[in-house]
C-alpha cells in the first residue's frame, strides 16, 4: 500500500492510501456512474475500470481531469435537497476534500511516482485460481511481455507437473486448490504460447531449471528441459538462458515483467516480493528496467546458443 501525506492549504493533512482507492473514492462520493465518468473524460469504461482496480495508473493530465469532473459533479450532489442532513454533511466534507490544493498535489504526485503496493494477501484472498486466470488474462491486452525469473522456471514455460510441485508449496491452500490453480496455469499458458499470442521474451537461469522442488512427483527436469526446447522453437517467442558461469554486470534482486500494452498506451512493470506485488509505471522506473533487461540480455545466452544450450543438456539426460 502507498502511504502519502500531504497538507493542504488549511493545515489538513490528507492520507492517501493509493491512487486507485482515491480515483474510486472520488467517483462513488461524486455520485457518477463509471459509464457516466468515462463519458466525461473521453475514455472507454473498461480502462476505467482498470485503474480504480489498481491494474493499470492513469497519467497525471487524466487524474486532474478526473478530480475536476467529480467536483464539478460534487455541486450537484451537495445542492440536492431530498438527501438527509447527514448525507449532506457527507457531500459538504467530500467537497472541500476534493477542493483542497493539497489533495490536488497528493493525488497528482501518486499518479507521477505510479508505484502501486498490493499484498499477496489482497490478491489471493479471491483464490489462487482466479489469480492464474488474471494473469493469463493479461495476454489478451498485450502486444510484447519481457519476463525475467531468476528462481525458478517461469510460470508460462512450466510443465503441469511442475506448475502442480510449485502450487503444492502453497501451505495456506488445500490440495485440491493448489491442483486447479496448477491447471489453471497450464491453461493460461496457451494464450502465451499459442498461436496469435504476443510476442514473449523471457530470460532465465540455469539455477532456475535446476531448482528441485519439494512436491514434485519423480524428477521434473528431463519434461521440463524437453518442453522448453519445443517452446524455443516457437516463432513469436525468444528464450535466454543465463548459464552457471555467466558473469553478471547487473543483478536484479527479484524477477520482474515488462507488460507493453497492444493499445499503445504506456507501459508497466509487475515485480513480487515474498509478501506483495509492486506495480511501477513512472517512466524513470520503466527506463531503469529495460536497462536492466538490455543489460541481463547481454549476460544471457542468445536464442540460438540457448536450444544448443538445452540440446546438450538434454542429451545427457
């Protein structure tokens, strides 16, 4: 969760837990429908959506023209004279909130740093099978994903029986769950993999393909190496191997995803911690990650020395 104060003009100082609760705070005590806000603002309800859910950070030109359309908003809502006395108090307060300069610099300044926080707990507390079925779902707005994962296989290039051993490790989900948040993953492979699907780079290491996984049935290497060399073969995608031995220039601490939107709007990074999922979009932070991922490319083995890579390793299985 981002936490920002900032004081206004009259010394009220106003705690922003992030931007996306704001834009919907705003919206609900405007009294406007999503439909009519989007209206409003010349875009399509579904992006709206998106970034009062947290998916996506608007820019800061279109969060001050939000904040302007819910005050203009907020007139009427504070002269309707059927509501209560309590519910006008309710506008009266949302009112001067909304007209507080200092709200305007807080709620701008989260949209220029666009870093959102959310806990694992938040995002999983729906199931960590709509978790896997969100993040297959992503795919269908995409036109490039670069995927770096360092630790283990990467979640679009697992076998099943991989992705089975890694949900297993869930101690908070029953069997049963942990099992059909693996097929799940399986499944939304397939909108990575398959045809039409969007372009994918994804760099990984050899410690990854080696991790050694606690409920895993057998030895899951041999599958997994076999169904990466087919993977690598496929046209829209671009696997890299980062060999044992690689010397590394730059080493990112955690693995991260670079999601280029298909509408061309900007776009933006998911990294995850043990306990929550960051979300940046600042153009300074997206620079910093694709110099990362030029950097983590050049340590990395190319496409072609990657399958010859994968055919050794295969052959002494």
């Amino acid at each position: 969760m981002i936490d920002r104060a900032s004081a206004g003009g009259d010394g009220a100082v106003i705690s922003l837990a992030s931007l996306s609760s704001e834009l919907r705070w705003l919206r609900k005590a405007a009294r406007l429908s999503g439909p009519a806000l989007a209206a409003a603002l010349g875009v399509s309800q579904s992006g709206l959506s998106r970034w009062e859910t947290g998916d996506r950070s608007p820019e800061p030109e279109l969060v001050e023209a939000w904040l302007d359309a819910c005050i203009a908003a907020m007139r009427t809502v504070v002269a309707d004279k059927s509501q209560t006395v309590l519910s006008q108090e309710r506008a009266i307060d949302a009112q001067a909130r909304m007209a507080d300069a200092g709200y305007r610099t807080g709620l701008v300044g989260l949209a220029r740093d666009a870093t959102e926080v959310l806990s694992n707990f938040m995002i999983t507390r729906a199931g960590l099978v709509h978790r896997q079925r969100d993040l297959a779902e992503m795919a269908d707005r995409e036109r490039l994903f670069r995927h770096y994962q360092p630790l283990m296989c990467p979640g679009p290039l697992q076998t099943l029986d991989y992705a089975q051993a890694v949900m297993l490790g869930f101690t908070a989900v029953t069997r049963e769950e942990a099992l059909a948040a693996a097929q799940a993953r399986w499944e939304g492979a397939l909108k990575r993999l398959g045809p039409g699907s969007p372009e994918y780079e994804v760099i990984t290491t050899e410690a990854a393909l080696r991790l050694r996984l606690a409920h895993a049935e057998g030895d899951l290497r041999p599958d997994l190496l076999r169904h990466l060399r087919a993977v690598s073969e496929l046209g829209h995608v671009r696997l890299h191997i980062i060999p044992l031995d690689a010397v590394y220039g730059h080493v990112p601490s955690t693995g991260f995803g670079l999601h280029y939107p298909a509408d061309d709007s900007p776009p933006f990074v998911l990294t995850e911690t043990y306990s929550a999922q960051v979300t940046f979009s600042a153009p300074r932070d997206i620079s910093r990650f694709e110099e990362a991922w030029r950097e983590l490319t050049e340590t990395a083995l190319s496409v072609s020395a990657s399958r010859a890579w994968l055919d050794e390793q295969i052959s002494t299985l």
